[in-house]
C-alpha cells in the first residue's frame, strides 16, 4: 500500500484544499483531460465501422470504456487487499498521492463524457445512466477529495471491469459478450459491492469521520442502481444463453 499523508499547509478556498493539493487538482486535470480527449478525437477518427449508427454508438462508448480500462488498473491492489486481507477502516478512510489522481482522472473522464456526448452523440447520453448517474458521481468525487479520503473509492472501483466488457463489446461487436458482462456484473456490482456497502456501513459506526455517514449512503443507493440494471439484464438473459442476438442492446 501506498503512504498516507495528512495536510498541515494552509487551505486554499477551493474545496477546503491545501496548496499543494490544489496543484496536485490542476496538474491532474490537465493531464487527464489531455489524454482522454487527444485518445477521443484519435479514436473517432479512424474508427469506421460499416454504418453511422454504428459509429456514434461505438464512439460513445470510447471515454468510458479508456476510464474503466485504468480505473481497473489503478484499483487492482485495492480491490485484492479489500478481499484477501484483514480489513480495517483505517485503509479506507485515508488519502493517497495515487489515488487522489484516480479520482481525479475518473472526475474528468465523466465530464469529457457529458461534454462530447452533446457534441457527437446525443442521442446516447440518457438521463438515468448519462446525465443523473455522471452529475451525482461528480459530486461524490468532489466530496472525497475535499474530505481527503480518497482511498475510499478505490475498492469500488474494480467494479469497472463489467463496463470495460460491454464498452468492448459495443465497440467492436465481434467481441460482445453479453453474459460474459452479466456474470461479471453480478459478481461485482451486486455480490462484492454489497460486501463492500457493508464494511463501509460497518466502519461508520467505529471511525468518527465526517464522510463515512454519506459514503454509506452512496454504498447503499448505488447498490440499488446496480440492482435495477441487473434485473434490466435478467429480463433478456433467455435470449442471452441460447446466442439468438449476441448483439443485443442492454439499455
């Protein structure tokens, strides 16, 4: 595991930051922002699948699946220690040089999202898994750096792994696997993050953390979310296992 820190330098006015996390934000940003939208602008332009549609659903997925893809990377330690190890609160409720970039990267992935769906894609930013979901987790984000316990979404976020399969998948359709996504869904987005709610919710009656109340609560409610898309998956999951449509939509 990483080194935590604790910030002694004057804070700045913006999200209660000290200076050198302020500069830690801004570089982050830069940098993310940077990389995610030079890997859009390349990938759209030599992604040519046979028909429109095809491309602006393709290119849809381009953000979120580059994000899943490194979120997977950055939360792997995390998301093994949660499991394999003893788990203590103290691991949670800290804050990382690394995982501060996490989040950050993931805040400005979201964003990029939004801002190039309403240029390229419209069509494919919904309220519910576009605008609602993105909004909401932007303020998660925000709350946990300004409350520095960024370590704390970190196990979560090794849940990314089912979005990097269905982003594949609409990408390059010849590698859709629609229970392949199922099975993983439900192992991580229900199965491991109802473990992870759980310890979450456990330690917030043994840490005296002011951001413990409301990551329970956003444990909780996303949980709720990942139970409506699961059952959105169950509806179709006859067709699934006899390969009628391996390309059949899950929105």
């Amino acid at each position: 595991m990483f080194p935590s820190y604790h910030a002694t330098e004057p804070q700045s006015s913006i999200l209660g930051l000290s200076s050198f996390e302020l500069e830690w934000l801004i570089s982050d940003t830069i940098f993310a922002t940077s990389f995610f939208s030079l890997f859009f602008l390349v990938f759209r332009r030599l992604y040519h699948p046979p028909t429109l549609a095809d491309r602006q659903r393709g290119t849809s997925w381009c953000i979120t699946t580059t994000n899943a893809f490194f979120m997977l990377i950055l939360s792997f330690q995390y998301a093994k220690n949660f499991i394999f190890e003893s788990f203590s609160p103290s691991l949670i409720w800290t804050d990382h040089r690394i995982t501060r970039f996490t989040l950050t990267a993931f805040a400005v992935s979201l964003g990029l999202d939004l801002l190039f769906g309403c240029l390229f894609y419209p069509q494919h930013i919904n309220f519910l898994s576009g605008w609602m979901h993105h909004i909401l987790y932007l303020v998660l984000l925000a709350y946990l750096l300004s409350e520095r316990v960024s370590c704390a979404l970190m196990p979560a976020l090794f849940e990314e792994l089912p979005t990097f399969i269905l982003g594949v998948g609409s990408m390059f359709p010849v590698f859709r696997n629609d229970i392949a996504f199922g099975v993983t869904f439900f192992l991580l987005r229900i199965v491991f993050h109802t473990i992870f709610s759980m310890r979450v919710i456990i330690s917030n009656n043994n840490m005296d953390h002011p951001a413990a109340s409301s990551a329970a609560v956003a444990c909780c409610a996303t949980l709720l979310l990942h139970c409506y898309w699961f059952f959105g998956w169950c509806k179709r999951i006859t067709v699934y296992s006899k390969g009628r449509n391996p390309r059949l939509s899950l929105n």
